[in-house]
C-alpha cells in the first residue's frame, strides 16, 4: 500500500472513531474471542509447561498445574527481577524451569499474579546432560514427504492386534460453533491426528505400541483400553479419555519438544525429581521431541535415562516399521528457507483486525506458526459470536487446493496437490470453502471466516505456513542459527512475536507496527494493504 493509499485508510479510521467511542459506552460491545486451533480447549498444553497463551501485563494468566516440590538446597544465588510484560511462563522458559518449580521456590500463592520489580528465585543451574544420540530422523518425525509412501488405513487393516478393532467418537465444530459427533476406526483416528498436528503417523503408531502394546497384543488392560499414552490421574483433571484425546496429547508432547527445541530456544528439560537436564546442540530436534515427550510421565531423571538411553522407542519403531536410519534423509526444511510472496488473506483496501499474534499452527505445541484475523463485518448486537462473515477469505498466493474439509483449507502452492510437500498456507476456520483440486490465483475467493472445524469462540481466520509438512514459526528470531529462515510476511507485513508470550506481538510495514489484540474498540490491531 502506497502512502497515498494509506492517507486514505487513516481517513477512514478517523471516521469511523465516533462510532469506536459510541460502542465503548455500550456496556456489551461486540469483542472477538480467539482461541486456538485445537480440538478442544485445554487440550493443547499439559498444565504447567512453558508455552502458554500470555497477555502483555506483568499479572499474566498462566496454566495452573499439580504443584511442583523443589527442596531449598534446589536454589541458587541468581535472581530474577520481573519487568513489565513478564509472567511465570516467560521466566520459567528463559531459565529452562517449570512454573511449578518457580511457585515452589519462591511460595507463589497466585501463580496468575506477579508484580513488577517482585525478585524471582531461580532454580540450580543444570547439573546433567542428555545423551549424545539420534533417536529418531527428523523426515520421520513430520508427516512430510517421507510420509508419503506409508499408507496408515492399509497398515492397520493388516493387523490382527487389538489397534485394529478400536473405535473413538470425535467432535467437530461447525461454522457457527455447535457441533457434530461421528464414530471413527482407529485409522481414521490416527490419520486425523496426523493430519491436524502434522506428525507421522508411524511415530503415532509406535507410541500406542511403545506405551501399550496395542500393535502386539490381541488385548489389552481395560484401563489401556481408554488410556493407552497417559493415564487419567496423569491428565490433570482434563479428560484424555478415548483414542482422539490420547493421541492429541501425545502429538502435541512430540511437537513441544521438536519446536519447542528448534524454534522458541528449549535447551533444558525439568524433571519430577527436581533434576534439570541441558540438552546438547548437537542433537537433532526429532530427538529431542521424543526425549520431551517420555520425560512428561518418567517419575525421575534417572528412570528416564534407563528408558531413553537403551533406546527402546527407537528398537519398537525398528521393529514395526523397518530402520529409519538405513538411508540418510535430508531434515524437512533447508536452511536459510526464502518464502515465496505472499499477500494478506483478504482484499486491499479493506481493513481487517489483527487479533492474534503468533501462536500454535495447531496446538501450543507445534511451531508458533498462526496469525489470526478477525473480518470487518459486525454482527448483529446481542447475536451469536460464531457466525459466517459475508467478508471474502482470499488466496494469499497462486496454487491448488489441497484440502477442503471440517472448516480447513490448504492451498498448495507447488500445485501437485500434496500438502506434505513443498510450501502450504494452511487456513482454519473457514466455511463455504471452495472444493479440494481448485486452481486460484492471489486474490481469488476461497470462503469466509467461521467458526468451522478445530476449537474456535469467536468468528476469525487462523493462517499459517508449512513446508514438506513442517510448521514454520511465523517469527523465527529464536530458530537455532542454522536451522533459520524467513519471518512470516503478507503484503509486506512482517510477523514479529514475543519470547514465550503465545498470542502476543506485532505486525510491522516499515515505521508502521499494528498490535496484536482481541477486540474491536481500538486502532492498534487494524491491518489493511
């Protein structure tokens, strides 16, 4: 946008700021209410970790788990003194600690409440490291191209094993947020989770064996029946019950590792026992995301080092799907990655509101890949938040629809119509959406901004990049240097976040930088091109 065209847009702010003010006096103003893209709320992160949604004041909102016991002996002599805009999450993952271990240290009564100037006792500094192996490729661990040649519904029809007799109800939400129930076998099951959290499905699968036998066993326990992964008094009050739950946890657990490891600077892992692991930068972050995930139920460090350092997830996988390692396999995203020009999701000259900064392409866990927007459009006063805006979704670069399905739509900008290949801008929350093997150009119409398929209160767009199936963090300042590449930019907008602040940050065009903030009633979050 030129700065003629920008003079103008300011204009029309101007005047429409009488009516901003005259909603402000309405004691029930029209706000919009972004959650992300998750199945279900609470299902993207285990009470407690690191990445949770934070917002930008000292008394932050953070996810209130089973407290943590440290002993004093656990302390050392450095401090924290919070600044403004911190929380016990963001100086919990600065140090590589829980915010159990901060509440403990430092007898936190309100872990949703800190002040600013408060002195924060800091945990021990990190007296092991983890071993020095490859537990896994990284072209195994993302349902990328490598994924291609596996069929999951052909495998798990061979079976003879009590994975093959399973069934699961899942929900789906509609465009305006009711939803619908259906009954899947355990294929569809493992292929949706696949599909959703983009992780291979043989890591899927090899955990369901590595945890419960189901590949091996005719039958198994009634209680790992329903709770194969993580048992229900592990769950934290959350109901994990069923496949859909069980496998959601577990792909969300492998993803915080793999991302969390190369793209929001995790470099230690905190034990129950108190103990805190360094993790090598020699490691590759497949590695690290199964490390994470089996260090989330080991009793203690050294329980997880007998575990992980017979290499028994590695032996199970072997034993189900052949050796990954017998051919060498290039990581899913080069170094150095340049995005190819993308535009706005809508048209120039309409002004969108930026309601969401980077966050969980789906689920917390995975790169912090999504940006969300809400459309222009108002609702009806006192009428349901989820509704179908009348606003187009536009195509924010020329390609083929890959998918179309439950509110989803990737556009596959390579054209072989294979999202697990090369670069995909994945949309959520989309209704009327155009069908799967249409061709666009930039611009071109492809639905309109709902509340359909994965977990949404509010109408709004959820967006973000992959490439070969792999999340790509829309600001990638804290990737490992050389696993780098470009920040996420529309119409020359630029994404730019905050250190373990998910939801958090800004869009920047030059000297112009719009905040990322839910709600209508101010000039901050509205984005236009």
């Amino acid at each position: 946008m030129n700065d003629r065209a920008l003079i103008s847009v300011l204009k029309r702010y101007a005047v429409g700021l009488a009516l901003l003010l005259a909603a402000a006096c309405n004691p029930n103003p029209p706000r919009i209410v972004i959650i992300t893209a998750t199945p279900e709320p609470l299902m993207a992160f285990l009470p407690g970790t690191l990445e949770t949604p934070l917002p930008l004041t000292a008394e932050a909102t953070v996810a209130s788990g089973q407290s943590a016991s440290s002993p004093a002996s656990n302390l050392r002599q450095e401090q924290h003194i919070v600044r403004p805009g911190e929380s016990l999450s963001l100086i919990a993952q600065q140090y590589g600690t829980t915010v159990q271990t901060l509440v403990a240290l430092n007898n936190i009564t309100d872990p949703n409440r800190i002040e600013v100037g408060q002195v924060i006792l800091l945990p021990s500094e990190t007296t092991v490291t983890a071993p020095n192996i490859t537990l896994l490729p990284d072209a195994r661990f993302v349902r990328g191209p490598e994924s291609i040649v596996f069929d999951t519904f052909a495998y798990i029809a061979q079976q003879r094993s009590f994975i093959r007799t399973v069934t699961d109800t899942v929900r789906t939400n509609t465009a305006t947020g009711a939803s619908f129930e259906e009954t899947l076998s355990s294929a569809e099951v493992i292929e949706r989770v696949a599909l959703e959290y983009s992780v291979d499905p043989r890591l899927l699968i090899t955990v369901l064996e590595y945890r419960a036998g189901w590949v091996s066993q005719v039958s198994v326990p009634p209680e790992q029946e329903i709770f194969p992964i993580i048992t229900a008094a592990e769950s934290g009050g959350l109901n994990r019950a069923g496949l859909y739950r069980q496998l959601a946890y577990a792909a969300n657990e492998l993803n915080r590792g793999y991302y969390g490891f190369k793209t929001r600077g995790l470099r230690a892992i905190e034990f129950r026992d108190g103990t805190r692991m360094q993790l090598p930068t020699t490691i590759n972050p497949a590695t690290v995301g199964v490390m994470f995930f089996l260090s989330r139920q080991a009793a203690s460090y050294s329980t997880w080092l007998a575990e992980v350092g017979s290499q028994r997830f590695t032996a199970v996988y072997r034993a189900l799907f052949g050796d990954p390692f017998v051919t060498p396999l290039p990581p899913p995203v080069p170094s150095g990655l340049q995005q190819p020009i993308l535009q706005l999701p809508f048209a120039q000259d309409e002004v969108w509101l930026y309601t969401g900064g980077p966050h969980g392409g789906w689920g917390s866990g995975s790169a912090w890949a999504a940006l969300d927007f809400a459309p222009p459009d108002e609702r009806q006063p006192g009428s349901a938040l989820c509704y179908i805006s009348t606003t187009p979704v536009r195509a924010a670069a020329s390609g083929i629809i890959a998918r179309s399905a439950d509110g989803a739509v990737v556009l596959d900008l390579d054209r072989d119509g294979d999202e697990r290949t090369g670069w995909t801008i994945f949309y959520l929350h989309v209704a009327e959406a155009v069908p799967p093997r249409t061709l666009v150009q930039a611009g071109d119409i492809i639905g309109y901004a709902s509340c359909a398929g994965g977990f949404s209160t509010a109408t709004h767009l959820h967006i973000g990049r992959r490439y070969n199936g792999e999340w790509l963090a829309a600001d990638c300042s804290q990737c490992i240097a050389e696993m780098r590449y470009d920040n996420f930019v529309m119409s020359n907008w630029e994404a730019e976040g905050i250190p373990g602040q998910e939801y958090q940050g800004f869009l920047r065009r030059g000297n112009l930088r719009q905040t990322a903030q839910q709600g209508r009633l101010t000039l901050e979050n509205r984005i236009s091109w």
